[in-house]
C-alpha cells in the first residue's frame, strides 16, 4: 500500500524526534564525562559551571589517562566512548531519515515552549535564541498553514510564514483557548455557595495582604530610627519601659527621647 506524503512525513519526523530527544540527553552525559576526563587528567581548568575554561583538549587529556594507572580515569574514558559510539550510530540514523526529508521537502512546525510561543517552519529563525526552546509538532509534517491554524491556533510566526494573513500570526493559541474555556465552564456551573465561599476567601487574603502591607511599613518606619551614624555622633532612639544606661553610668535613656553623644 502506497503512503500519502503526510503519512510519510509523520512517520520520518516522528522518529526523528526521538532521535534528536535521545541525542539531546546523550549529549548531556558527554558534557559531563568530558569534565570528569579533563579533571582526572590533572587539567582543573578556570571558572565555575558551564563558563569553566581548560587548558588542555580532550585528545591530551584522554592520552594522559591512557598512560597513567588511573582507576577513575579509565571508567570515565569507557563510558564515553560507549556514550560516543552510541551517538555516532544515532547521527547516522538521523541522516538517513533527513535525507528522505530533502527528497521530498514536506512543511514541518515547531513550537516554542513559552507562555506565547509561536510555530516555525524551522529551527533556525531570526526571531528566536539559542537558548530557545522547540517542541517539534510531528503531525503536522506535510500538512498546509491552514491546517496549522486549525489544529494549534492563530500564532504562526510571520517571519517563518510571510504568507500567512495576519489574523494567523496574532491570535491565541488552541491551548490557551481551552483554559480559559474550561475556567468559564466551572465558573458557570458553581452554585451560589461555591461562590460566596471564593468571595470570602478572596477577601481574607486581600485583609491578609493588607495587614501585611501596614506591618512592613510600621516596620520600616521603626527600623528607620534605629542607630543612624552621621559625622562621629549617633543617634538612638529607644522604646524602653524603664530609663536604660548606655555608656558611662552617668548618662541614662528615657522613654521615646533621642540622645546623642560623641564617640570619641
């Protein structure tokens, strides 16, 4: 039975999708097995996390594992070249099925995984990072602008999809459409008591927020008179029931009454 272009499409980029997730995480444990490889070899390197910085390559550091006794040196150096091999087949995978892709030249979309993430024809648009973060929509392969539409929403991106009207580039996602549906529907089928019970609840956390509020404010205003140094004198204030002594036994506090005296 002979498959249709979209059924090809979804099948190719179907696999191809769990091929570039696997490559993804592979590619995760390889950053890490080459930090392992550089530290055992001797090479500590400069700066902290992803900005460390090492003097030797990674052909040096696996040489100096290879001629020294190293047990810890060795396991990391086999599970990376196990983790390499494994990659290497997979990249071979990957090829064969982007060359089926180019025979073909069937549309894909990507979605952009943010709160208003738009869909791509690729991904490498000039709209977007590379930090940025794709979500491949499979099922799309093969399919037209209009069936995007219908199925995601009204956020193609007009970089991606010139063609596009502009109603298709600037509404709302399908997603998002359907939260708000669904908190309409629940806000419709609560009873009365239901609500009347959000009410109250809504009230006491504005209360809350509010007494909160006032609580730091009085807060600040009492930290504000506390201990304010200025030209070799301080200032003191103080809430005490009773008179204090600071300093020489001479000099005492009274309720509410700022003093100042020299330092020196």
């Amino acid at each position: 039975m002979t498959k249709t272009l979209h059924e090809l499409a979804v099948e190719t980029d179907t696999a191809l999708e769990q091929i570039y997730h696997k490559l993804g995480k592979i590619a995760d444990s390889l950053e890490s097995l080459e930090r392992s490889l550089h530290e055992n070899a001797g090479d500590r390197g400069e700066g902290y996390g992803r900005d460390k910085r090492f003097k030797k390559s990674l052909e040096e550091c696996i040489a100096t594992i290879e001629a020294e006794d190293s047990y810890f040196g060795k396991q990391s150096l086999e599970s990376y070249r196990k983790l390499e091999a494994k990659r290497l087949a997979l990249v071979a995978e990957q090829d064969a099925l982007e060359a089926i892709w180019r025979e073909h030249r069937w549309s894909r979309f990507f979605l952009v995984l943010n709160s208003n993430g738009h869909i791509h024809s690729s991904l490498s648009c000039s709209t977007c990072y590379w930090t940025t973060r794709y979500g491949w929509l499979p099922r799309l392969s093969g399919l037209t602008e209009a069936d995007a539409v219908a199925q995601e929403g009204e956020i193609l991106c007009s970089i991606c999809f010139p063609s596009a009207p502009v109603s298709w580039t600037n509404g709302e996602s399908r997603r998002d459409k359907d939260a708000k549906a669904k908190r309409e529907a629940e806000k419709q089928n609560d009873s009365p008591r239901k609500q009347k019970s959000r009410y109250r609840l809504t009230v006491r956390s504005l209360r809350f927020e509010a007494n909160t509020t006032k609580s730091s404010r009085r807060y600040e205003r009492r930290k504000s008179g506390w201990l304010k140094p200025s030209l070799g004198w301080r200032s003191v204030r103080t809430k005490a029931k009773r008179p204090t002594r600071l300093g020489s036994p001479s000099l005492t506090v009274s309720p509410m009454r700022t003093l100042n005296w020299c330092l020196t």
